[in-house]
C-alpha cells in the first residue's frame, strides 16, 4: 500500500456562520453524490446507484492487445462499477437532490419503495423501506475488472489485484443469498423482505482489505451515523469554508452556493503518493485526473474559500510531480516525475506512441501532463492576492520559473514562442491553417499538428507571466531571479506581438506560422488577450473593442464566442472552441482585459449575461455554452470546474472587493452591476491576516469591516 497522509479536513480551526445552504441547493435534477475518492451515480429508473467510481487506482492499465485505446482509457481511469442496484423498475419516482442525501419515492403498482442515500469517506450507504414486496434482486459488477471473492455472512469481499478492495454488506433482509462471478466481477444477491423492516446496502472501497470490511460493517450497523456524518461534512464546508453570501437577486446568490458546492464535489484529498497535496478535478462526473492549466485556473475561484488549502494544494501538487497528475497517473503511478519536461517535447512523446503503444513502453510522458500554456500559472498568483501566502508564493514562484525556462527554450530570435495547442484541448477552427488533417471537433487533434504554429493568446500569457514572476521575486527578494533579463525579453516579446500579430488593417491581433509569419486571418476569442496582459496601445484597444461588439464577429447575445461569427464554418454548439462561449479562457481573460483598458460598462454587460447564461432554468456547471442561444452544450451539472471561475467575477465586480499586491482592502465594483439588486452582504472572507466583511444597501451604499 502507498504511502499515506492526513487528509486536510476542510474548514478545521475555523468559526461557522449560519446558512441555510440546504434550500439554496435543494432540486430534483441532480443524481451524483460524493465526498472524496468514491462518488455514486444514483440511479433515477431503479432503486440503487446507476454506478460507483473510486479513484485511483495503484496499479497499472495493462492494455489489450498492446495498442493505447482511448475508450480502454476510459473505462480504467478508476474503478467503475455497474449498480448496486436493486431489481425493480417503477412506474413513477419523485427524487430530492441535496449535496449529503438524495431520496427517491418509487411506485408500481401496489409496491413502493422510498430510498435515502449518502456518501461519507469510502462508503456509500443505501436504505430501502419496501412495501408491496417478498423478495428482491440486486445485482453489482465492474464490468472492466476481475477480482477474487469472500463470502461472509452479511457481506462480500471483492479483490482487484489484491490492491483494490470493495466489500458489499447487506442488513435488514429475512434471508440473503450470494452468487459471484470473477470475471469480469460481479455479484448477485436474493433478498428475503419483512414488511416494515429497513433493507441497508453499503458499499466500501480503499487499499486496505480490513478496513474496508470495517467502514461497511460500520455503516449497516449504524446507518444514522452515516447519514449525519455526510450531512456534518457538507455543513461544515458551508458554515465554515464557503462566505456566508446573501443577495437579494435569489439568482446569483443560488449560483454562488451551487458553485460553492461544485468546488467541493470536485475536491479529491488523496492521501497517498503521488497525491500528497489536494487538487479540484476538471469534474469528477468525467475527468478524475489533474490538468496543468486548469487547476491553478480553479484557483481565481477558491481563492474565495475561507479554507486556503483547497486553492493552494493542487498548485503545489504540480510542483511536486513536474505537472498535473494526468491519464498517465492510472497507468504508471510507480516512477514519481519531479523535472518539470518540456511541453512541446511532451506532446511529442504522446503523439509517437498514440497509435501504438508496447506493453513495455515506459509511459512517464504521459503520467503528468506539462505546463501547456502560460494561462494556468497566472492563476498561481492571482491565489496568493488573496491569501498573502509568502510560503506558497516562494513554491510558486519555483513553478512558475521552471515553467518559463521550458517555454523559452522555444523562442525565435523575435522572442515569439510556437506551441502545438493553448488550453483547454483546442479542437477549434483557429488550428485549421495549422493541420492538413483537420477536423471540426475531433478530440484527438492536439496529437495530429502538422505545425506548432504562433498563438497570440500563448504569447500574451507568457508576457503576463514574466510580469507576475517579476513582481513575486521583488516581494519575496528573490535575487536568483533575473528579472532584467525577464524585462528585456517582454520589451522583445510585447515589440513582436505588435509587429507580427497586429493586423493594422483589420485592426486584430491573430495566430501565426512561425515560418512564414503569415497570419492565420481566423479571428479567435485569443486576440483579446492582448488587452489581459496589456500588450496592446490604447489606440490598438479602440480597434479592437469593436470586433466584440460587432453582432457579425464577437457580439452575439451571450459572451464570448470563442471564434468570430463570420468564420466559415463556424459552431456555437460545438465544444470547444468551434464559436462557443468558454467560461475561463473566454469570458474571464476578455472581462479582465476589458477592465484594465477601462470598458467597465461592456465588462458589467459580458458578466451580467454570463450569471443570466448560467443561471436559465436553474444554475448550471457547464463550461461551453451557445454563445448565440446561450443553451448549455454540456450536461446541466456536468459540474465543470472551469466554470467556477464566475466566483471571481462575483465576488470581484459585483461584491467588489479588488485584491491589492500589499494586501490592502480595497472595494471597486462595477456599478452597472447593482442595478437590479437592492442588497447583499458577504463574509467573514479570510483575506491575507484580516477577516473582511462588506455590507451593501442601495440606499446607503458600502458598509466594510475589516479585523
């Protein structure tokens, strides 16, 4: 068994404040529960959970046939199971979703059977109060794995490689009856039912068989237990982590607490090698696994938690391990990587063996993924404007080093840098110029570039975290760093920009061939970029700002489609990248940009659709959206952690609190913003070493406390 740690216990050591959470989060839509490395996927058409996921796994994938599949990939990310479910399909089911407990009431007939069910640590607990009924089947799998078997009892034991350990107990029923299979593994179990006697289920995973035995035995024998348990979890994360927020537009503040609640759904505190930090998954309803770019984007949002461990633990998680733990951590998790390599010499390497792969392929290229683009670490620092973490910052600014050290070494003597793709896997017509087999929407085109080609968005980032790198080593004097050298090769890099991706007839900023310097003429939500990092002139962001508002290019009803609307060919209902709106490196950079260069009423305007965009019918968790119709192009509660970002452009430009380098408070709101509210309040927000609270009334404006 890995090595293991403490978990970080979210919220420990800090005071609660009342919130009623429950009714804010309160639906009938969502079926997903979860509280760390097992979640469950309750089942609406049957009693019982649809299936279980527990992450990760400590053995290696051992691929059929030898060939890298990425369906194969898929179905062993973590231990995926079909059920537990039970035998019975109702004419009619009501179900109540709260972040602790889901219920269902199911009916056919003269048979009905309520249900309550919960996650809490590695265990999941089902109740069955059934009526109507003699006997039941339920039935349990993981279609992926084999495994050996104990029979006890009440319970079963299951064993993946003697690594891996599930145990199934059942409690309640008049007569209980095993039938198991080992590959692939299953169980089937009879039921005798007593009217009016509870049937519990619980189910247990983890890497110690005993253990394992012990947290099922635990939860049949005291089911309340459980249930209060991750009720207690959930509230202390509320009352103690999250900000109280109370807003009189009903809409933002429910979108607050959704958000809120997505953070923690996505929380995976691993306490194991190589998980020795806590990190945010892309969403745990899909992508367990780490992305560099996009956990220090998550961030900007948890930098609003009280609890600065959430947002400080999955940057430091890539210091460790020379990037974000990706695919490769579940197929060879037994070298630990700590040199950061270099990201077009990663993508390589994936690219080489992406058709095939031999089983004696040494996959360290693919166990962590590089920093891919310079946008994630800009995240890095944005975090320590709010928490004043001089530690975390000097670890940071280590990453954050090495990372621009790889970035140069791909640099022109223009000082421009080519890359193979940005962020966020770019399917997107802004690479067509780039790749003589494109196609629209194939998830595997970041491995067929032809030519690394010149983004504007990549270079603009870099400038910016030369810029936030210059800043940290000044607080924390940090004379290793050179920063004169960083300043001339920005002067360069920003003289560049300007001369080879300006287009001065066309007044925009685009991509480039690094060999011929022609420009790509696709005109991409990246040009905007120019204004986040403050690249371009005050006369070039004039020309620019109308290309955004132009209803023909960038000025669709929603913010920000992700390539101009008079691109042939273009998408809005394709993610990503294919004309959608894109929650982070969409709306957040170009909102951002739009304030520096001080177009505060259109940066109001691009926020107030994005809370509207993701609020229709309910809050939602997608990160690409219509930028046309603003219908979601994910599921509703796909529980995407890069659209948590709104967070910060809630808390920044509608509460107002501006985060200053020296730790200062300082409250500059977009006013447009305020319109149709009447009141808020938010805090006690843990801010540097004060506690902050703001108070705003219509009538009486601004009341700040800081302690």
């Amino acid at each position: 068994m890995p090595n293991q740690r403490p978990p970080i216990n979210p919220g420990k050591g800090l005071n609660s404040v009342q919130k009623d959470w429950k009714s804010l989060l309160v639906n009938s839509e969502q079926t997903f529960l979860t509280d760390n490395q097992l979640s469950a996927f309750v089942d609406r058409e049957h009693p019982g959970c649809a299936a279980t996921h527990f992450y990760p796994l400590p053995f290696p994938h051992k691929f059929t046939g030898g060939k890298w599949s990425w369906e194969e990939l898929a179905a062993h990310d973590n231990l995926r199971s079909i059920g537990p479910v039970l035998d019975f399909t109702p004419d009619k089911t009501e179900m109540v979703f709260l972040p602790h407990l889901i219920q269902k009431n199911m009916r056919s007939g003269d048979t009905v059977i309520t249900e309550r069910c919960a996650v809490y640590g590695d265990t999941l607990l089902i109740e069955w109060n059934i009526t109507g009924m003699d006997s039941a089947h339920i039935s349990f799998s993981l279609p992926c794995f084999s495994a050996g078997f104990q029979e006890f009892d009440e319970s079963v034991l299951l064993s993946v490689e003697d690594q891996v350990f599930v145990n199934i107990s059942i409690a309640g029923s008049s007569s209980l009856a095993f039938t198991t299979a080992e590959n692939p593994a299953g169980i089937e179990a009879e039921i005798g039912i007593v009217e009016g006697r509870k049937i519990y289920l619980a189910l247990s995973c983890g890497y110690d068989s005993d253990q394992v035995a012990k947290s099922a035995q635990m939860a049949i024998d005291c089911p309340e237990s459980i249930f209060r348990a991750a009720e207690e979890t959930w509230n202390d994360y509320f009352t103690k982590v999250v900000p109280n927020f109370s807003c009189s537009d009903s809409a933002i503040e429910q979108l607050y607490y959704y958000q809120a609640y997505a953070t923690r759904a996505n929380l995976y505190d691993i306490p194991y090698e190589p998980f020795i930090h806590p990190y945010t998954c892309p969403w745990k309803t899909g992508a367990v696994w780490q992305w560099s770019w996009n956990t220090p984007m998550n961030s900007i949002c948890e930098r609003w938690l009280n609890d600065k461990r959430i947002g400080a633990g999955g940057i430091l998680l890539e210091g460790e391990n020379g990037g974000g733990l990706n695919i490769g951590t579940y197929l060879h998790p037994t070298e630990k990587v700590t040199k950061l390599r270099g990201h077009v010499e990663n993508h390589d390497a994936v690219s080489e063996y992406y058709a095939k792969l031999p089983l004696d392929f040494d996959l360290k290229s693919i166990t962590t993924m590089p920093h891919t683009t310079p946008n994630g670490l800009l995240g890095a620092w944005e975090f320590y404007l709010c928490s004043g973490d001089e530690d975390f910052l000097k670890k940071a600014l280590s990453i954050m080093v090495e990372a621009e050290a790889e970035f140069s070494k791909h640099e022109a003597e223009n000082g421009l840098c080519a890359t193979a793709f940005v962020d966020e896997f770019d399917y997107s017509l802004r690479l067509k110029p780039f790749c003589a087999s494109f196609s629209k929407g194939d998830p595997c085109l970041m491995f067929k570039m032809d030519t690394p080609f010149i983004a504007v968005d990549y270079n603009c980032y870099l400038y910016a975290l030369r810029n936030r790198i210059i800043q940290a080593a000044g607080i924390l004097n940090a004379t290793d760093v050179d920063a004169d050298m960083l300043i001339r090769k920005n002067a360069r890099l920003k003289r560049s920009i300007n001369e080879f991706l300006w287009d001065e007839t066309d007044g925009f900023y685009y991509d480039a061939d690094p060999n011929s310097m022609k420009l790509s003429g696709v005109k991409c939500i990246a040009g905007f970029s120019a204004l986040y990092s403050g690249i371009a002139s005050k006369e070039q962001a004039a020309r620019v700002i109308p290309h955004l508002t132009n209803p023909l290019e960038f000025g669709t009803a929603y913010p920000c489609p992700s390539i101009s609307m008079d691109t042939p060919d273009v998408d809005p209902t394709l993610s990503t990248y294919g004309g959608d709106s894109l929650i982070t490196s969409g709306i957040w950079f170009t909102v951002e940009g739009l304030v520096r260069y001080g177009y505060d009423e259109l940066a109001a305007e691009y926020v107030q659709k994005t809370i509207e965009m993701l609020t229709r019918g309910g809050p939602s968790s997608a990160y690409s959206c219509s930028s046309v119709t603003g219908e979601l192009n994910q599921g509703k509660h796909t529980l995407a952690s890069q659209s948590l970002i709104v967070t910060d452009l809630i808390c920044k430009y509608l509460i107002g609190i501006a985060p200053q380098i020296d730790g200062g408070v300082c409250v500059k709101p977009l006013e447009r913003l305020h319109a149709d509210i009447d009141e808020f309040s938010f805090g006690p927000f843990q801010y540097h070493k004060k506690t902050i609270t703001v108070e705003w009334k219509k009538d009486s404006g601004y009341h700040l406390i800081v302690r």
